[in-house]
C-alpha cells in the first residue's frame, strides 16, 4: 500500500476545471465503457479540436437530431470512411495555417474491419491524426454481432454457442502490431479501468507530430452480458488476466507495459460475463475453448513480460488528480 | 380488430411482450400482428410496441394511432402526452404501478395531468412481483396476463403456450407462476367488450 | 407447417430451406435478425452452409460472388448504406452472369442518417442489373425468396428481394412455412453453367473493348425478358405447390371498373388494402401492387392501367432534383398509349414515417383540387427550419 499523499487531492480536484467535450444527458446505456473512455479522452485533448466520427454506438447516442452532446466541432460522414474524412480535415486545416487538432474516434468495427482500409492509407501518408478505437469487441449498435476484434470463444449474434459451434471461432485480430507496422511515432493500447494512464496516453499522443493510434479497451455492459455497475472491475480483469495487454509501441517498437501485479485466472474474467458464460459449462468443448482463452492469455504475458512486481511508469499510487490536457490548451 | 399498444422503457422486454401477445393469438386460432417502433438498440429509452389481433387476415401495416388498450410498463410515461395520444375515450389502461389507479389518478392531478373519468385504468405491481420471482425487473409476465384477464381478449394458458415456446426449465416455471398470480390480481372480464349478435 | 414468425425469422428459414452453400453478410440495421437466424441455425447444426462474417458489405458482395462463380448457392442480406457500399460490386455480379439472392431490408439512406424504412437503398442501385421484387407481406417475403432462387439460377440474373425494413423484418405474424419435400421439388440443386473449375478453364470478367461491349450489354438487358417469364413461371409453379400466389409482376385488387387507381409498393399496399375494406376511401378505387421493379413490367402497367383516369402513383423514394423514381417510369411506360391516366405522384413515408390508412383518402380529395404532378405528401411545412442558421450550443 502506498503512502498516503500529503496534498488533499479531492480539494486540488475541485479547484482544477475539466474540460467537458461531451456534455451529459445524452443516451448511452448505464454503464457504458464507451461513454466514459470518450470522455476522458476529450479531457485530455481540450477543446481545440476536431471530431471526425464513424458510424456507432457514441455517434448514435449523442446526436439524436436535433440535440447534441457535443462541445467541440465534430463530423458524422460514414462508417468506413472516418480516418480518411479526418485526413481531409487535417489537410485543410494545414493548408490554412491552423493547428487545431484532428481527432477520428471509432468503435472496433469501424476500425478493425470496415474502417481498416482508411485507417491504414491515413497512416501510411502520415497525417497528423489521432485515431481512437473504443474497444467494445463487436458490432454493438446494430445488436451484438461479431468483429475483427471479438475475442476467441466470445458469444455474439453471429458467433452464437451452441451444439456445434462455441462462440467466435477466429481470434481477436492484433491490431496494434498491424498498426504499428506502419512505422507510426505513437500507438498504444489503455483502459477504462486506468483513467490517469488512459488521459497520460491521450496527451503522449497530441505530443507527436504525425499519425497516433489509441486502442481504448471500453466494456459494454450489455453486450457483454454484465452488470452496469462492473464496467470497471470487469475491465480490470481483462488487464490482469493478460487477455488485454496495456502497452505503447512507437516506430514498431514496444517502449513500455503496464505490468500485472495481481494477475487474474481468464475463467475470473469470464465469469460475470454471459458472453464467455458457456465456456464455463463443465463439457470437454467448453474446457477445450476456456483453455485456448487462457493460453492466448499466457501468449501475451509472456510476449511482453507483463508480470512483474515493481509499478510502472504511469503508476499514480491510487491518486487520480486531473490534470489540464494537452501541452496546447491553456 | 382490437389493436393494442404498449409504452415501456428499453431493456423491459416490451417488443417481447408484444411477440408474446401475437403468439397467444396465434394459439388460438386468430390472426395477429405484433412489432416494435423502433430505435437504436439502448436500455432505458422509451419504446412503444404495437398489437393488433382480429379473426381475419390483418394487412394494416401502420403505426397503431388509435388503440382501445394501452399497457404501459412503465408508470413514469404517463406524465408523456405522447403515451395517451389515440386512445379512445372508452379505452382502458393497464399501468405497472405499485400505486392503485385513484392513487396514481391523484399524482398526476397534482402536476397538471388530468386523465379522463370515463378512462378505465388498472395496475399491478407488477415489477414487484417479477423481482420477487425473477430476481429482474422484467414485468411482462404477470402485466400480460393481467391484461388478459381484464379484457378476456385470449386466455392466459395461451399466453403461457406463448412465454413455454420461448423459454424452458426453472426460467419458464417462474414466469408461468407470474402468469397465475397477474391474473390474479385483477377482475376477470372486467374490461370485455360485449360480443354482438 | 404454420407458426407465428418475425419477418426476419421467416426469411432466415425461408434460406435455410434453400440449402445454400454459402451465406456472406456484415451486420447492419435492420436486417441483423436474419443473418444472426441463420447463424444460430448453423450454430446447432441445424443448416450446412459456411457463414462467412465479413468485414463490410464491399467484401459481404465480393464473397457471394466468389462463391456462386465457383458453384455455391449463395446468398446476402444488406440494407441502406451496405447496400451502396457493395454497389460496384452488385454491377459486378449482374454483369458476370452470376446467380446470387439478396434480402435488401429496405431502409432510408444518409445523410441525413436514418435507420428507418424508405425504398432509396434498392432505388438506387436499380440500374446495377439486378432483378428486384418488392414483397408487400412477411409471407410473400417468405415465398419470394425460395423463388429468387429458382429465378436467379434460370436467368443467370441475381435478384433482390426487398422487404420493408422494421415495417416487415421486425413484425411478427402468422408464416406458412413451406415443408424442405415442397422447396426441393421446387428448387433443384444449383448447377452453374460457368462454374470455376479445372475440368472446364473458363475466363470470367475481362476488358472488353468497344468492338464487342454494346452487344454484351444488350444480352444483360435481353435477359430481363426471360426474367420476366421467369418470375410468372416461378409464382404459377410455387403456388402450385403451396396453394398460394405471390403477386406475379403486379397485382390488381379493388374496384376494377374504377376510373381512379393508387399503385404502391411493398408493406404501405396493406394499409391501403385495408383502408379501402374498411370503406376510408370513400368511393371505388383500383389497387396496383407493383411486384418487380426490375424488370420493369410495361406492359402489365399498361393493361392494369385501363380504364383509368387518374393514377394516384406513391414513392417512398426521392430522385432529389426529379422527383418520385416510380412515378417517373410509370409515366415512361405509359406515354404514347392514348388513353394513358393522369398521373399523381405522391411521395410518402421516407426515412420510416408512418403511413396511416387515413392519408390515402386525403390523397384521393386532393387529386380533385389540381395537385401539382409530384409532391412529398406528408411533408410538414412546421417542420422545415425556420432560418439558414445553424443551431449552435448555449453555453
């Protein structure tokens, strides 16, 4: 247990503003990852912004025409298209002299699957865009229906579990090392459950000049088939387990993980999520799948040495204080 | 025809409701026609479902504008005008309340909502009994059942045949329970319309 | 076997009785509840066909492609945006030859965005030479898509089964679902004539210079000749069976000595039915349902349009600069015929507004006060902003 801080934090908290780019009121489901990540995010960044938007849950729940929950400028054009609108805007905004900053927020689908194509021509020619994914592993507002980045075993729509099939046959696709292969300055993975390194990470990003991709782990309490009020714990474990590996790559290179202290079994995370619930089922394919879940799991662990006990760079030692965002606001 | 429109909020299994009623009817030889007025998918949000249930082969396809029942799962969405809007003067309501209709009448003087005397309004607690039963705040079961009973429209051992084609095991046999005890809870027949010669 | 289906459900059997080899889709509001069907009957084991859970619509068409072109019956389902995004891609395969069925869950299209029922998705790819019937019920929608099939593999045309986003797919009513004995006598398995194979090494898909493009683009357009036979062969043979129709290329319902008719498409021909039973419309009326819109049936227009006066044509798709699309080649199918009716086009019920049964007798007073030849119908004047401004937040 660490010490305790001398400087009363919840006062020092009061007394700095946040910056709200999202107001409240808006419809997203109790408890959703999505919402909260967002939100953080547009802490950090500060107002002189510019949201490009694809398609999804956070474009659906803040714009129900004709409110809005936005502070900051912000553009809906499709679902495929975000990281190439974004390039459009951050091309005109150098052509005018401007250095307000250009966001692309999507959600797993417009990034991983239908959005890639985009995603990879914007980093390739090296625009200066932040890119965040908010990971809620499937197609979540159309109901639930699988992604690139469902993980293996996961229960969606289109990957039911049933007599001859146990959820999601394909593996969550590594995105962050195909990113990164693109030779970008900044990539990183973070969670909703780790708001001071999830913020550190936004502002790491505005930091560099050139492409930043930010893949923001963000739990769906209803697709996942969890309490509203464990978005948190649940996406804590998906950390601790190794399942989600929270790291940061630049130019290729891993440059530094957030080590487990306290690492989880996967059968824990799986637990108080119905879409991992039938890997649960004392059957020989249920027990088969669980142990492939875990083995992916340990892959990861052991590919970036994720145990350890010492804390890591971005350690805040249970002291959440806000800081102003970016180096360009204020 | 009788059509029939529920008011409930996302994640209440209101469009469920609705495919429950249809297939009640379906049971019992009559045609149906049950779907939702759609949005996002998103708990908490209002939604309105429709029912239409007649002895003919039903080909309106419209929005249901001038129901003769309402069944609201939610008490919260009769302070929404939209909520009442068609329904006929002769109508009757089956709210989800733990108030008694008198009771939930007078709340709503009190901020300005004046329902009509001629409106025929029961409740059940029914969220209540669901959590007792189910441990989930999921009304349908004994509001359904309630709703039959009151209006003699179908029985409620087609409903239950309904509610067994979509669940089974302990799941069925608690909602089933629900099904006895809504109907229950109110006057049978109080709401049938008389059949004419 | 009688049961009481969603739309969506019904469809999803509808294809599962098909027996297709391959089933490609990417999930998009609202014709997810047919693709998750069929995957859950995969899931049991319950239908042998590969789902192939693809990254966009682009790929959902690009794969049913590959797999008809390589002699698996193959199906998608889209709506809306996916249905544009594929949209090369539907050219593509109707070019090629290649037999495929899609269910096109009707839906409006962005911007503005819109996840409700209009007919702009299939409206516009109707020149991408694909066959496009419109179901006006859940069980026409259930039979036309067993006789896409048997329609596609004869013509070598695909073929679009559209059926009314939410309106149809979220409804749930009463299906005959046909027995597997009744779709296999119907439908036999599918043989195709260019198949990818190395028995018979046959190019698919080259340049083709001016020298020979015009005539292989009037071989496309010949096909929809036969596809007509094809789609009144396949109604007459199928209802044979199951002892219902599906509505051929147009039905004509009503008063037919009537001097005025309305002519619709899909689910809003219900209400209208049911208006003109229920005696809303105040006078004889004649109903056309439109079935196929591609291969567009002039001459059925022309028969079931005489006698008329005045034709009441409805839209619930806008050509924006133009007008009502149907309308248009309505007119187009009727110019130069002497006694062609007055023709009213009225647009109604874009981005899933609501039809009610009522509106269709004011459509017919409004035919008497000299209604210009098109307008959106139920537009709301109070609703258009007031100002060019745009709305900015208080803060």
């Amino acid at each position: 247990m660490s010490s305790q801080p001398s400087v009363d934090t919840t006062a020092l908290r009061k007394l700095q503003p946040r910056f709200s780019g999202i107001e409240s009121g808006h419809g997203a489901c109790q408890g959703c990852g999505q919402a909260l990540a967002a939100r953080l995010v547009l802490e950090a960044a500060g107002p002189d912004v510019i949201v490009a938007n694809a398609t999804g849950c956070l474009e659906i729940f803040t714009t129900p025409w004709p409110q809005s929950a936005w502070n900051v400028p912000w553009i809906h054009s499709l679902f495929e298209n975000v990281a190439a609108v974004a390039a459009g805007i951050e091309v005109a905004l150098r052509a005018q002299g401007r250095t307000t900053r250009v966001l692309a927020f999507a959600g797993d689908g417009g990034t991983f699957d239908i959005g890639f194509q985009a995603l990879s021509g914007m980093l390739e020619r090296n625009h200066d865009v932040l890119f965040v994914c908010f990971d809620n592993e499937a197609y979540m507002n159309t109901g639930i229906q699988r992604s690139g980045s469902t993980p293996h075993g996961a229960w969606t729509n289109t990957s039911p579990a049933g007599r001859v099939r146990q959820g999601k046959r394909h593996f969550k696709k590594d995105l962050l090392t195909i990113i990164s292969a693109h030779g970008i300055p900044y990539a990183a993975t973070a969670s909703v459950a780790y708001p001071s390194d999830l913020r550190a990470k936004v502002r790491r990003a505005l930091d560099v000049s050139g492409p930043s991709f930010l893949l923001l782990h963000s739990p769906c309490p209803l697709g996942w088939g969890h309490d509203s009020a464990q978005t948190i714990s649940v996406d804590r474990l998906a950390v601790e387990t190794g399942l989600f590996p929270i790291l940061e790559m630049e130019r290729g290179k891993v440059v530094s993980s957030m080590k487990i202290r306290n690492p989880r079994p996967v059968r824990e995370y799986a637990l108080p999520q119905f879409r991992f619930r039938h890997l649960l089922m004392d059957t020989p394919e249920a027990r088969e799948e669980l142990e492939h879940l875990q083995a992916l799991a340990d892959a990861n662990i052991e590919r970036y040495d994720l145990l350890s006990e010492a804390p890591g760079p971005r350690d805040s030692g249970g002291a959440d204080t806000v800081r102003r965002g970016g180096s360009r606001w204020g | 025809m009788v059509e029939i429109r529920i008011h409930g909020r996302g994640g209440q299994g209101n469009v469920l409701a609705a495919y429950l009623l249809a297939t009640a009817a379906f049971f019992e030889e009559k045609f149906s026609q049950a779907f939702p007025s759609f949005g996002a998918e998103r708990r908490g949000a209002p939604i309105t479902a429709f029912v239409r249930i007649d002895a003919t082969p039903i080909l309106r396809r419209s929005q249901v504008t001038s129901p003769r029942y309402l069944i609201l799962a939610d008490d919260g969405l009769l302070r929404v005008s939209e909520t009442l809007s068609g329904l006929s003067p002769e109508g009757a309501i089956l709210v989800n309340s733990s108030h008694a209709p008198e009771d939930l009448r007078k709340r709503l003087e009190e901020e300005g909502i004046s329902l009509g005397t001629g409106l025929r309004i029961a409740t059940i607690p029914a969220t209540r009994l669901a959590m007792e039963a189910l441990g989930r705040p999921i009304p349908n079961a004994p509001l359904l059942s309630a709703f039959l009973s009151l209006t003699g429209i179908l029985s409620t051992e087609s409903l239950g045949r309904a509610f067994a084609g979509r669940f089974s095991g302990d799941l069925l046999t608690k909602n089933l329970a629900l099904v006895s005890s809504g109907a229950s809870l109110v006057s049978e027949n109080l709401w049938k319309e008389p059949t004419h010669a | 076997m009688r049961d009481v289906l969603e739309g969506s459900q019904a469809i999803a059997r509808a294809v599962a009785l098909c027996r297709p080899q391959v089933v490609a889709a990417y999930p998009i509001t609202p014709q997810t509840h047919i693709v998750e069907a069929l995957a859950r009957l995969i899931a049991d084991g319950l239908l042998e066909a590969e789902l192939v859970s693809v990254e966009s619509e682009f790929s959902a068409a690009s794969v049913v492609l590959g797999a008809a072109s390589a002699g698996s019956r193959s199906y998608t389902a889209s709506a809306s945006q996916g249905i544009l995004l594929m949209s090369e891609v539907l050219y593509n395969i109707s070019g090629l030859r290649v037999p495929v069925v899609l269910t096109c869950a009707n839906r409006a299209v962005s911007s503005p965005v819109s996840i409700w029922n209009d007919h702009q998705d299939s409206m516009s790819v109707r020149d991408s030479g694909w066959i496009q019937l419109y179901c006006a019920d859940n069980q026409e929608a259930v039979d036309t898509t067993i006789q896409a099939f048997r329609i596609s593999e004869r013509t070598e045309l695909p073929v679009m089964v559209c059926v009314d986003g939410f309106t149809l797919t979220h409804t749930l009513e009463p299906i005959d679902l046909p027995e597997a004995g009744q779709v296999d006598a119907f439908l036999p398995p599918f043989r195709f004539s260019r198949s990818l194979s190395s028995a018979r090494p046959l190019t698919q898909g080259t340049l083709v210079s001016p020298e020979f493009f015009t005539e292989m683009r009037s071989l496309q357009h010949g096909a929809f000749d036969l596809a007509e036979q094809e789609i009144l062969a396949a109604d007459r043979d199928f209802g044979a069976l199951v002892g219902r129709d599906s509505g051929g290329l147009l039905r004509v319902e009503g008063d037919r000595e009537a001097t005025v008719g309305i002519l619709a498409m899909g689910s809003v021909y219900g209400t209208l039915k049911d208006a003109h039973r229920s005696g809303l419309l105040g006078r004889p009326v004649r109903l056309l349902c439109l079935r196929a819109f591609r291969p567009f049936p002039s001459r059925a227009i022309r028969e079931a349009s005489e006698g008329l006066s005045d034709l009441i044509v409805l839209d619930r798709s806008l050509s924006p600069g133009s007008g009502g699309i149907v309308a248009h080649e309505i007119r187009s199918a009727l110019y130069g015929s002497g006694r062609a009716p007055r023709i009213v086009n009225f647009v109604v019920g874009l981005g899933g507004r609501n039809v009610p049964g009522e509106i269709f007798q004011e459509m017919l007073e409004a035919l008497e006060k000299d209604p210009p030849a098109f307008s959106i119908f139920d537009l709301d004047p109070e609703k258009l902003p007031l100002s060019k401004d745009p709305v900015l937040p208080t803060s």
